[in-house]
C-alpha cells in the first residue's frame, strides 16, 4: 500500500516507517519536526514537511500523494505539561486532526489508524483494562485525544472513512536504528538509562506506599517493535474500532530500574520522592481483542530484551538525534 506517516519523525512514528519499509510499503512522512527529527526518517521513505495545523500543508499532501491509508502519530504527548499548558493540546492534537478528516475526505482516502492512548480511561476500576471500560479522561492531553478519536468517528458514519484507535500503553525499547530521544526526556526507561550513561546524577521514585508488590507504580511496558507491527496489521480493509496494545503483564518501577541495573551494570542510585498527582497504581492492558482481531502478536514482551534493545541504542546514539 502507499500509507502517509503523520508524525513519522517522531519515536513511534520512525519505527512504524521503518517496519512498513522493511515490508515493502510505499511510505510518505509528513512531519513538521518541530518534536521529531529528519534523522530519524527511513531513507527509503519521502518526507514532506508540514503542519496539521495548517489546513492546506495535509490538504496538498494528501491530494498530491494520494495514500491509500493515513497512520496518525502526529501529537504532544506528555501529560505533565498538558496540565500546565492546556490550550496548545487542543490545537495541534484536536485541531491537527480535524485538518487531517477535512483532507480525507477532499482526497478520498478512506482508511485511518489513530495513535490513541490508554489515557482516554482515566482511572480504571477493572484490571487489566479492555475496551469496554468507560472513557473517562483525567488529563488535558487524555482529553484531547479522545476528542479525536470522537472526530474520526463521525468521519467513519458519515464519509465511510474506515478507522481504528490503537490505544497504548508505556511504549519502549528501540531498534537499531530508531530509538526514544525526546527532548525533554519523560518515560522512565530512558530516563533510568541517562543514569547509567552518566547525564543525570539518579532516578527519582515517586511513591513508594502504592498497593502494589513493591509498594510503587506498576505500568505495562511495550516494545516499540511490537507496537509498529500493531499498525501494518491495522491496515487491512473491513478493520475500525478501538484496540488495546499492551502485554498484559505489568512492572513496578522497582523492577525497572532493576532491570536496568542488570542490563547496564551500573548501580542507578534512585532517591525516594512524594507521589505525584494523578498517578494510578496500575495501569495494564487486556489486549485479547487485538490479539483475536488483529492477529496481533507480540513477540518482545521480555522486560529486560526491551531495556537490552534501548540501551543499546543509547550506547550507539548518546546524544539521541542531536549530532
């Protein structure tokens, strides 16, 4: 197929291009690069620059390329500054989308994957979460995602515009080639491994009275790989609706950090610090429906491949994208 990237110069978006190449697709990245960078784009994919915020940056692209699907990565994605910072997530997540609806419908694609998130629920009261648990958002950036998701939906009832909603979890890991270098770092592998690397003195544990094994914070962990594979699946036709994406299995920070240890062979020291506000307990995913409908299957749910796979990119990338 040919499938346009939005956001493929970003984390998740890179490997989803490198994996759609490796497979033989014709791949078009549509970036602004304002949070990705043009390094992190496969060569064998085009690049065009441009905003979903500017209506007729998606508009020209989508009529002058014509995919035949649209994978949608392109987001702010920290929660912490959404809740700071409220108004710029609805305009590039919200407004960036329903640019991206105008232009399909105007150039007649007719099949959309949505990078959607597990945020949408909010605090769960079922573990592991599947889909059928009420959308309840407690964060901006949550928020503006499900608003999304509501604008693709009435785009599929009523312009035919096929539509999944892959919602994750904790996204990690690397290949060799394509890894996490956010700038500002957030994620918690990453920021474990800048401590094995010597660019950040420790790593900070928040919470540490949680009702969980280790008294903190248990979250499900996805490798990136994995994750890219989710989206090619998504792209047969007759597919929409929502999907869960992780492993099912979750792990404390403790036990991340641990890992971390093991993999690195350094000793990380972490520093105890108070809970901060609206962190759950638990957060892991029930992804039989992917898994029954998609064919999903995950192939890299090992914690310590995941880690073993990041710091080796790491190891080859210290600087991330920033040489």
């Amino acid at each position: 197929m040919k499938v346009l990237v939005a956001g493929g110069a970003g984390y998740i978006g890179s490997v989803t291009t490198e994996m759609l190449c490796d497979a033989g697709h014709d791949v078009v990245v549509f970036d602004n690069l304002e949070r990705g960078y043009e390094a992190a784009i496969d060569p064998r994919a085009k690049f065009r620059q441009g905003d979903l915020r500017h209506k007729e940056d998606i508009k020209s692209a989508l009529l002058a390329e014509r995919p035949e699907a649209v994978i949608h990565f392109a987001a702010y994605i920290e929660v912490g500054e959404s809740m700071v910072d409220p108004m710029p997530f609805f305009e590039n997540n919200v407004s960036g989308s329903l640019n991206l609806m105008h232009a399909m419908v105007e150039s007649g694609c007719k099949k959309l994957i949505f990078s959607s998130t597990c945020a949408t629920y909010g605090t769960p009261k079922v573990m592991p979460m599947d889909e059928s648990l009420p959308q309840k958002p407690e964060s901006v950036y949550g928020e503006s995602k499900l608003l999304c998701e509501k604008v693709f939906e009435w785009g599929e009832k009523i312009h035919g515009i096929e539509c999944v909603f892959l919602r994750y979890f904790n996204a990690c890991g690397a290949t060799a080639k394509y890894g996490e270098g956010h700038q500002p770092e957030s994620h918690l592998i990453p920021l474990v491994l800048q401590v094995a690397q010597g660019t950040r003195d420790k790593i900070y544990i928040f919470g540490e009275d949680y009702a969980t094994r280790d008294g903190t914070c248990v979250r499900d962990y996805i490798h990136i790989k994995d994750l890219a594979q989710a989206h090619i699946l998504a792209l047969k036709p007759g597919l929409s609706g929502a999907f869960n994406l992780g492993n099912g299995d979750g792990y404390t920070v403790k036990e991340v950090i641990e890992v971390c240890r093991e993999v690195t062979g350094h000793a990380i020291p972490a520093e105890s610090q108070p809970r901060r506000a609206g962190d759950c307990a638990a957060l892991v995913a029930n992804s039989t429906k992917a898994k029954t409908v998609l064919g999903w299957d995950p192939k890299y749910a090992d914690l310590k491949t995941i880690v073993q796979s990041a710091w080796d990119w790491h190891q080859a990338n210290p600087n991330g994208y920033q040489d």
